[in-house]
C-alpha cells in the first residue's frame, strides 16, 4: 500500500472532509463563498457546500475568456459519419451558448425549469447543456434515438418547459430519424412541454409546425436568430444542475440528480488528479454525451479546467475502419483518451496486429482510461503492448459521476495491476462487506459499499423521490451507499470489481463471480469477447452458461468444439470445479446498449424462458434476435 500522495490525500479526505473539499473548492470561482463545506445536518441527505452560490457555465466558458484562453480551442466536433469538422474556441463556444441561452429565455426558460435534450452527437447539444446551467434551468439529456416508450417516460418524470431535438442521428450505415420518434413519445407522455426546438440535418430534415398539437414548433435556426445573449444566472451549490436517467429501468425511471457546486469542485480536482489534465492540454474521451461519461469528461470537467475537448460522432470501428481513434488522438492532439473497453475489444478484433496505427503520431498520447465495465486482462495486454502507454482501467457509475476508484496519474501514479482499477479515490471510503455489514478480509468477495457521506459530485437524492433514493441505495447497510457491485480487496488495498451482485451465482449454495468465469472465458488466445449468464437448474439452482466471440480468423465451425472443451478445462481450472460450466456457445455478437453494456439480465431471462425486458438503448436489436433461439430452452 502506498504512503505517500495518494494516502495523504485519502486520509485526510476520509477523516477531515470539510478540509479537503473546502481546499478543492477553491479551484472554483464562487459569487457568494460556501458557509458551510458539508452539512450532515439531515442524515442520511449530506449536502456540500451549503450557502455558497455559483454558475456552473460561467465557471466553464466565461472565466477562462476572461483570463485570456479566449482564443484556445475548446471544442473540437469531429465527425467522420458526415465528412465534417469544427473547432470552438473559448469565445465562440461562450458567444454560441449565450446566445442559445437568451433563445430559451424567450420562450419563458427560467432557473429551475426543466429543459430536455434529444440529440445526437453535434455541437448544438453542448450548446444545449451549456445553456441550460447558464439560466439556471435543468437539462436532462435523453440519447439520442431512445426509443418512443421511454422517452415519453422521461418526459413525464423531468417535466419540461421546452424539449430540444434534432432531426436525425447518424449511424454508419443508416440515417435515425428522431422526429418521428419525439412525436411518438409526445403522444404518449401525459406531460405537454411548452415548445419542441428541431435542430435541422441535411440528411434526414424534418416536417416541423405541420402537426396540430399542444405545443409550439420551431426550427433551431430560427429561434436563435435574432436571440439576444443572456448573461448567467447564480444558483445555490445545493441547486440542480442536470437529471440523468439510468437506463434499462422499469416503470418509473430513476433521475440521478446532479448538484451544481459538488459537481464543478469534483469533476474540476478529478481532471487534474485522476486524468493528470490542465488548462490548454487536450482529452478526448470516445462516448456519447447522452451518458453520465459524455456529461462528465467530453462537456463539464473539460472545459471547468480550461482544457480541450473533443466531441466525436462516429465509432471506434467502421468509420471508416479500427484506426479512427488513432487518427483522432494524433489529429487533436490529445494527452489522453477515454473509452469503454467494448471499443477496444472491437479494434483488437478488427486490427489484432495494431497495423493501423502506422502514419498516427501518437507522441503526446501519455494515457488511455476505460471504464464502464470490467477491462479484462486480455484487452489490457493488448491495448498496452499495442499503444505503449499506460492503460489505466477505472470504475464509477451514473450515480457517482465520477471515478470511485482509479489510478490516479494526476496525484500518485501506482504499479497498474490487470483486473483492477487500483485504489479507492480521495471522498470514498470503500468497503467490501458480507451479508451481514461486516468487512471481510482481503481476497474475499463480497458486496461493495460506500461510507456514508458520498463526496461531492455524487447523487444527492434521486429527482424528486427521496424515499426511492433511501430504499434503492441506502437500506441494506446502515450508514452505507450500497454500489450493487461486488468484488474484493488485495492485501496491498487494491480493488478488484466483479460485476453487478445480480450477476452472482448461486451454484449449489456457492456464490460464484460470472467476472471471475468470464475473466477465465477472456484468457483463451481464441477468444475476443465472452458473457457468462446464469441459468436456471432443477438441481444446483443456478449453472453457468458462456457465450464467446471468437476472434477474426478464427474458423467456429471447424474449431468450434475444441475450443469449447479448452474453455470448460480453463474455468475448471481456474475458478473451480463448483463453477459446473457445461455449455459454452460460439456466437457472432454479444447484445450490448449502445454505451456498451452486455445484456445479461435479458440474455438470462430468455435462457430462462421468461418474456426479456429488453432496454430502449440496445445497440441491435436485430444480434438478439439471432440469439434467442440459440438461448432459448427446449420444450
């Protein structure tokens, strides 16, 4: 365990709060300082930085053109599915979203109002972000292409006064129209916003003011026109900033609430100290702004520090091939990039030898950071034989908002270990505990839990349900935030994440990890990609089912059932013999959302011959489909 920044930091942060966050807020630019740094007034609802007010736009555009990075770039779009490119500077991304912001003050937006975004990956939706958190209003940013169903279920729950969308998204081989799907959820939703605002695409433009409806149309040019700019609006620290919905949620989703004040002095010192990013450096992080990731580190924590940031609308593979990154990070000049490991696993399985890095310079590229779901050991090699940097795994979630634990390359770099994203970080006291709240002993799997308070940054609440927020997070163990993550820590405190508790077997009465079957399934030289799901069994209650990609070159048919005996011989050898791993398929596609995730719950559902409840945001529909009679059980 190391003694130097890392514990000093965390131990201070874990036993003297109020000064360890009182010092980080002064990275932030307050109009009325906080009087209070944590207010653990009302338990278990802490709260930080009581009294202080700020606004979280001025904070990331107005300051740092008042101090002279005017003309920096900071935001580069960069979009190979439509052949084009833009670079905001400082000033013109202020002038854009001042601008925009005195647009939804005219149509009546005010502080605390709710403002939906439905957009794709085009400037206009930071704009959109960046507008809102001027005003004071909330943004609640839907992905774009969400299905009708669910949008009209975000609706009625946020409540907006006006929704901005866009006509269409662009995917590699086809054009989404998102017109039609905002007006299906509109005639769903028992909510009527006050205006719908269509940004307008050359590729897909929409019918728009045509319909006879409750509420106003506009096109996004027109109302901006003759906009006058709006000048920003203090907020209390205690005050939303945005409601992120978790996805894959049944009946009423749950809104992850973000505060103002928490959220800028977190994600400001996480830049610098997880990410080892300044002012005028460049990071470019490969995910959707639709997700707590593309929130967090393509638009906030960026532009906070006074930093570039790159907005990327386009695929690790595909657009046009498995060098696209590399093209980007060389292209911008980026000191690090951040990505969920599925994008890696997806240019390895495409580019396996790394040929298309040739003709990239890549020398100011100093780091690679995935998160989002396990980074296995395989993947970890390949990325960091391939690169030649650091490839530093990390864990957080939607309700954190930022990293739990990390490598932190900005503070202490420490020795990376594959399988682990390496050590709490500073505000988190983590524990592994037992079924019955007690910490169990290093190398022993349990349930990850988080010591009351959360840092700032965190979830303060769940919008407006407190109750949902006690219930679903806080009532297993007292005093705790329970992750619904479980794992283990090393005798050196490093942490290893093994998948999500429901993702746990019960195998005969042994609890088994599907990450520790999967991480021996990933081992296999043949294999790119794996899932392990838990089915259904009259005897042992549950067994394991594998499922693996294999890689490109790889013949399944003729290798097919020597592959599966290697895999069923390497999980006994590794997990156990408990493990009872006896089906393995070989299939083409895993079933993901479109922020990456595998499919497990639907994948077991169907195994278990149950109706799937498959979540709005699945990448293809059309590899489920393939799977289900694959997964489906006999008559």
């Amino acid at each position: 365990m190391s003694t130097g920044a890392w514990a000093a930091a965390h131990q201070q942060s874990i036993a003297d709060p109020t000064a360890f966050w009182g010092a980080a807020a002064e990275a932030i630019e307050w109009t009325t300082p906080p009087a209070t740094v944590l207010d653990s007034t009302n338990p278990p609802f802490h709260r930080w930085f009581r009294g202080g007010r700020l606004n979280t736009c001025f904070n990331a555009l107005d300051r740092h053109v008042r101090d002279g990075r005017g003309d920096q770039p900071a935001l580069h779009h960069d979009s190979p599915v439509t052949g084009t490119k833009q670079t905001f500077t400082y000033r013109e991304l202020l002038d854009r979203v001042a601008v925009l912001a005195g647009a939804l003050a005219s149509l009546g937006v005010e502080k605390g109002d709710r403002v939906v975004v439905y957009m794709p990956m085009v400037p206009e939706a930071v704009f959109a972000m960046l507008a809102c958190a001027r005003l004071g209003a909330v943004h609640s940013v839907v992905f774009g292409g969400f299905a009708p169903a669910e949008l009209a279920a975000r609706i009625d729950d946020a409540r907006p006064k006006v929704i901005l969308s866009a006509s269409c998204g662009i995917e590699p081989t086809r054009v989404v129209e998102y017109k039609p799907m905002l007006d299906g959820a509109l005639d769903r939703s028992t909510h009527t916003p006050e205006t719908v605002v269509v940004l307008q695409r050359p590729q897909a433009r929409a019918a728009v003011g045509e319909r006879d409806t409750d509420w106003e149309e506009l096109d996004w040019d027109e109302l901006v026109a003759d906009a006058e700019p709006a000048d920003c609006v203090d907020v209390e620290a205690t005050d939303p900033l945005y409601v992120l919905y978790t996805s894959g949620t049944t009946g009423r989703p749950k809104g992850i609430v973000r505060d103002n004040g928490g959220h800028a002095v977190a994600l400001r010192w996480s830049m610098e100290n997880v990410y080892d990013i300044g002012p005028g450096e460049t990071f470019f992080t490969a995910s959707d702004v639709g997700w707590v990731v593309g929130h967090s580190y393509i638009v906030y924590a960026p532009l906070l520090t006074g930093a570039t940031t790159v907005l990327y609308e386009g695929k690790p593979v595909g657009t046009p091939d498995a060098g696209a990154f590399w093209r980007v990070c060389a292209e911008y000049g980026a000191k690090a990039m951040f990505t969920a490991p599925t994008a890696y696993r997806a240019i390895k399985r495409d580019d396996p030898t790394g040929a298309l890095l040739a003709g990239h310079d890549l020398s100011r590229l100093e780091t690679v950071f995935l998160a989002g779901e396990r980074l296995d050991p395989d993947t970890y090699e390949w990325a960091t034989s391939t690169l030649g940097v650091p490839v530093v795994d990390h864990w957080w979630q939607t309700e954190t908002g930022w990293p739990i634990a990390a490598n932190l390359r900005g503070l202490e770099p420490m020795p990376i270990k594959a399988g682990s994203p390496t050590v709490p970080v500073p505000g988190y006291d983590v524990r592994v505990l037992d079924e019955r709240g007690e910490e169990v002993p290093p190398g022993t799997e349990g349930a990850i839990a988080i010591r009351l308070p959360l840092p700032p940054g965190t979830l303060p609440t769940l919008w407006e349900d407190d109750q949902r927020y006690v219930d679903g997070y806080l009532s297993v163990y007292d005093g705790y935030y329970l992750t619904g993550d479980g794992g283990s820590v090393d005798e050196d405190g490093y942490l290893y994440v093994m998948g999500r508790t429901d993702d746990v077997l019960n195998v005969a009465g042994h609890r088994l990890s599907t990450g520790s079957i999967e991480a021996a399934l990933a081992g296999h030289p043949d294999v790119a990609e794996c899932a392990v799901i838990g089915v259904a069994d009259e005897l042992k209650g549950q067994v394991p089912r594998a499922l693996v990609v294999l890689k490109g070159g790889v013949d399944g048919e003729a290798e097919g059932e020597r592959i599966r005996a290697e895999l069923v011989q390497r999980v006994r050898d590794e997990v156990g013999a408990v493990a009872s791993l006896r089906q393995v398929d070989v299939v083409a596609a895993l079933p993901k959302t479109r922020s990456g995730k595998i499919l497990r719950k639907t994948m077991r559902e169907i195994a278990d011959g149950k109706v799937p409840n498959v979540p709005g945001t699945i990448e293809d529909a059309s590899v489920l489909d393939r799977l289900a009679p694959v997964l489906r059980p006999t008559p």
